[in-house]
C-alpha cells in the first residue's frame, strides 16, 4: 500500500499547544510586540482596530486596549497611559451602541437604550452576531476594570464600568439568553456576571453574581447532552465541538479562578475527562456540530493548562492552530484584539502544564506510548492512532464505522448493552468490547472485539458467530498522519492483516462519496453534504450522509473455530503476522507472536473476563 498521500496539511490542526513556552518572560515579549504594534496602529480618533477588521469587530479595539492596560501595569511603560485613555475613549464614544440593531431577532425588549455591541458596524447587516460580541466587549471590559485603577481618570473608569453593567443587562433582561445555544458563549457571559460583580457596590455585585450562577445552572448546566459518558455544555446544537469545547473549558476555568465555586471545577472536571478520552495521544481530534476540523489556539490554553493540573493528564497534547499561539491575529500576521481577554487570563494564572498522561482508565479510550484508540458513544472507534497515522470511521452503504460486514450491511450498531473490560498486563494494554448486535436477517450476535498494544503498535482481533457469504472487517479509513509540528492528510498506512486486506476507494466522484486521495479534507466534505452553509451547518450531520469511502477491508482468518468469522488487523506495521483463535476450556484463546490472549466466559454479572501475556511468558 504506498498511494502517494495528496500534499494537504489540515489548517488548523498544527503543534501541541504546551509545546508553546508560557514562562513569565515569554509573555512579557508577546506583551511587548501587541505594544508596539498598537503604538504604530492606533489612529488619531484612539482606534485599535486591525484595518482589515470587518466582523467580530464590536470588542477588538476593546481587547487591544485591554492588553495595554495589562503591559503597563507589568512594564509602567511611560507611553502606554496616554494610549489606553485615548483607545478607551475611541470604544466608549464609537463602539458602544444603544439603538435596537435593525432585524436583530432575539430581542425580549425593544427600545431599552442599554448598551450592547456590534459583530458588524453596519446597522441590519449580520445582527444575529451581537449577542456573543456583546459577551466578548463585556470580558474586554472587565478586564480592563481589573487592571486600570491609578491608569485613567475616575470619571472614565466609572463611565467604562456603567458600560459594562449595560452590556450585562442586555444580555440577560433585554434578549433571549443563549440565542445560538453555544455552551462557549454561555459560559462566558457567566464570567463576565462574575468578574463584573467585583466592581460593583456589595449588594448590587451579590446579586449580579447570584444571578450568573443561577444562568449557569438553570440556563447552561441543566441542558447539558450527554456523550461517550459525560455530560457537556451544548455546543450549537450539538453535544461538543473540537473548537469551542476547548474554549468552553477556558471559560470554566476562569469561573472556578474569580469565583470558587465548586460547580465549576465539576463540570470543568468532567469535561476535561472527556476531552482527554477523544484525544489520540499526537493530539489529533475531529468532530463537532459547528467546525469538524477548526481547532482554536490561545483560546484554549487557560482551559487545557488549568485542568490538565487538577485531573492529572497531558491536555497539552491538544493540536491547536499555533498561528493564533499567543493571540488572534489576521491574515498578514497583525494583531487582533478578538478574544484579547483569554490572553489576559492566561498570563495571570500561574498554573504549568501537567504533562505526563493519566494512568486512569478510561472506558472511552485506550492509549500507551503512541498508540491510541478514541471510542464513540457505542464503543466503535472513532478515531485510530498507530504509526503516526490516524483512521477514521470508514462508510459503506451508508453505515459508519469499524467492524464486520456481511452482505453490505456492518455490524456495529450495539442492540443492547456494550460490555467493556480494560486489561494491563505485560507491558500491554489491552480492552475487550462485546457489543450484541443485529443484522438483516434478524439474527442477534456477539461482536468481541479485542485491542492490544505495546505502546508501538496496535493488534485488532475481532470475532463474531459464523456470517454467511464472504463477510470482511471494515477497518478504518486512513485519513491524517504527523508530519513534523503538523498534521497532513494521506491516504495510505503501514497495516498488516492475518488474512487478505485490501484498500479501497469509491468509484463515484459525487459530494456523497469521500475518497482519501482528493485533494477535499474531511471537514470540507461533511460541509458539502451538510444542511445548511458552512460555518453554520452541522458537519457532524453532514457527514453522516456520506455513501461510501476510502475503506481498509480485511478478510477473516483461516485458523479459526467453525461457529465463527475471527478478523485481525495490526495498525502501525507492515511485517506480516500470524493469528490463531481456538476454543480452550477457559475460554477464547488468541495467540499471536506478540501476546496471548483468553476471552474468558463471562462472570456473575455477565461481564466478560480477559486475561493477557507477552508470548512465551
């Protein structure tokens, strides 16, 4: 299998963000270079705007200033008074909006005269972004409360702070909360309640931040979706997107930072988990009802660095796009404000990096040394990692997934309870899934589906009762491989199989088949096929309409027992190797040149044993 990979990188997928130095004196030096490049930037009229800024415009300037205010309290660098005063007053008196947003839809109340901000300057022309811009202006704004005490003069903070309380307001008594269900911007706003109640008289700042728990908990934590376990913040719909869930955790840490509140550790706790469950050990991730493919960068380092810490896992490994490593930035490498706020917080808290990966076990993964398996809700992998290479769910007719197929149909779909059993032993780590299954012929059967790695490679023997006809194992569909600081598709993969393999493309160039070697990424291709406009589609859905694709296809084994079809695939080599399955009287016994394996009988609450060695231990 040597199919020249097409020379795609994944855009957004790029370094480990802990691989980006965070010690006090780097971020001085990222402080120094916003400095200088606000100095050069900002106009007569005190605006901070990137000249390219047209969307996500309403809290930019805001943020730039933000980011003065925090260098100078660092540095006392002489010039930098005299340009937060001037860029502060530019928002204030240019930035700060109170007339209704013509054809804004999630007004509860109109005409109220508070003050919120504009995803886009121009009255009418995209409204439906002021909610979470008027969240972003708000934490740009706090920030800068926090920060410009002895900095501007006390008839500007206060005129600054009386802002801020109306960008509160709107968000929570003058429009719908929440209007794009995006758990991220949700959050947010929570923060913004919290951090702006610090500022304001005791009773009126209690009941501000009363009110903040109370959204989180009524409005964003009890319409969490749950998913492979756990219960997470919508994400635009959808149960987690691998851009925003990041972001989510970021804001949840800063809750817990300014707060202490004992929910917003759990909930990060939890999430956290989940996202080091559906992390492959280089980091690689896809999924998601907003982006599939779209990773964030500083956004998410408060969030993965905080929580990395209090769960004991390298969330580090997460791929961000390392372009926006520091902070957001337009096409030709300039500053942007947007989002200024998360850099803020990232350089306040002190918390390193945990690095080393959790010994716990997780039902949802398997992973040791470069091997990695992310499962998804029905325990079928959703992600594969071995070699450097990394599978995705291949279609037939339809159907996603890993597992056998018979007659096109795959058997995977679980038709009653999923049993898992985690082993270490030897140096391996293994995990046994039994799925009952169902397929055309209404038949039940048991799909024992057996991972064992060394930490170098990955052996998948997969047995099921006798299928009629010339049944194989659909085994995955290479997609992405590290190359270097970067991830870039391929369609080839260094597999080896005990019986025939093979790897096949679709034949039909349409939207609803995805072959690996073009030149579409994956997140391309569920848009295509998604219901509405990207970036507002759901690729997730999208890609669930996909027909066919690349697929590796594996036959079954010869030495095998009668009554069953016994498939074995090894991921990240190769050397060819051999496979025996037979019936002892303790159970399923698998042998190969690497391990040996007993798929027991299962125990007094049906759940099945699993013991494994080294060969020749």
């Amino acid at each position: 299998m040597h199919l020249t990979p097409p020379p795609v990188h994944l855009l957004h997928q790029r370094g480990p963000l802990h691989d980006l130095p965070d010690t006090p004196q780097t971020y001085d030096a990222v402080l120094s270079d916003v400095v200088e490049q606000a100095l050069a930037r900002i106009t007569p009229e005190g605006n901070l705007e990137h000249p390219d800024c047209v969307d996500d415009i309403g809290d930019t300037s805001l943020g730039i200033t933000s980011l003065l205010a925090l260098a100078w309290q660092r540095t006392k660098d002489p010039r930098l008074p005299e340009a937060v005063r001037r860029s502060l007053a530019f928002h204030l008196r240019e930035r700060v909006y109170t007339d209704d947003n013509p054809g804004y839809p999630n007004l509860r109340l109109r005409n109220s005269g508070l003050p919120y901000a504009r995803y886009v300057l121009q009255a009418g022309a995209h409204p439906i972004g002021d909610w979470p811009s008027t969240v972003w202006a708000l934490l740009q704004a706090v920030n800068l409360l926090d920060t410009v005490d002895g900095l501007v003069e006390d008839a500007q903070r206060a005129e600054l702070l009386e802002v801020a309380r109306g960008y509160w307001r709107w968000l929570t008594e003058v429009t719908y909360f929440n209007p794009q269900e995006a758990g991220n911007q949700a959050i947010g706003c929570t923060v913004g309640g919290l951090m702006l109640a610090r500022h304001l008289p005791p009773q009126e700042g209690e009941a501000v931040r009363s009110r903040a728990i109370s959204l989180y908990v009524d409005e964003i934590r009890a319409h969490r979706v749950r998913d492979r376990g756990a219960l997470l913040p919508p994400e635009h719909g959808g149960a987690y997107d691998n851009n925003y869930g990041p972001i989510s955790l970021s804001f949840l840490a800063q809750a817990h930072r300014v707060s202490g509140e004992q929910i917003f550790a759990e909930d990060g706790d939890a999430l956290a988990r989940y996202i080091d469950a559906r992390l492959t050990s280089g980091g690689f991730d896809n999924g998601g009802p907003r982006y599939s493919e779209q990773h964030s960068g500083f956004e998410s380092v408060l969030g993965l660095r905080y929580f990395s810490r209090r769960i004991g896992s390298d969330l580090g490994r997460y791929r961000g796009d390392t372009r926006w490593g520091r902070h957001a930035v337009k096409a030709d490498g300039g500053v942007d404000g947007h989002f200024a706020w998360m850099l803020v917080w990232q350089i306040q808290d002190a918390t390193r990096w945990h690095r080393e990966p959790s010994t716990a076990v997780a039902r949802h993964q398997l992973r040791a040394g470069t091997v990695s398996v992310a499962f998804d809700d029905r325990m079928t992998p959703a992600v594969v990692e071995a070699g450097g290479t990394y599978y995705l769910s291949a279609a037939v007719n339809r159907q996603h997934g890993f597992g056998p197929v018979t007659d096109g149909f795959l058997l995977c779909r679980p038709m009653g309870e999923v049993r898992v059993r985690d082993v270490r032993a030897d140096g391996l780590t293994a995990k046994l899934v039994t799925k009952p299954v169902v397929g055309r012929d209404h038949v039940l059967r048991h799909v024992r589906s057996l991972y064992v790695t060394d930490g170098t490679t990955l052996w998948t023997t997969v047995a099921v009762e006798r299928l009629d006809g010339t049944p194989y194992l659909l085994a995955g569909l290479p997609y992405a491989e590290d190359d270097g600081d970067r991830v870039r598709r391929t369609a080839q993969a260094a597999v080896s199989c005990a019986g025939t393999l093979r790897l096949t493309h679709p034949d039909d160039e349409s939207a609803e088949h995805f072959d690996a070697r073009a030149d579409l990424t994956q997140e391309q291709a569920a848009f295509a096929l998604a219901e509405d406009p990207r970036g507002y589609g759901n690729p997730d859905a999208g890609w669930r309409h996909l027909v066919s694709s690349t697929a590796l296809e594996a036959g079954p084994i010869a030495d095998a027992p009668d009554d069953l079809h016994v498939f074995a695939v090894r991921y990240g080599s190769e050397e060819a190797f051999a496979v025996s399955v037979e019936r002892g009287e303790d159970g399923l016994n698998v042998r190969t040149d690497a391990f040996t394996a007993v798929i027991g009988a299962e125990d007094a609450r049906g759940e099945p044993e699993l013991t494994v060695r080294r060969a020749g231990g």
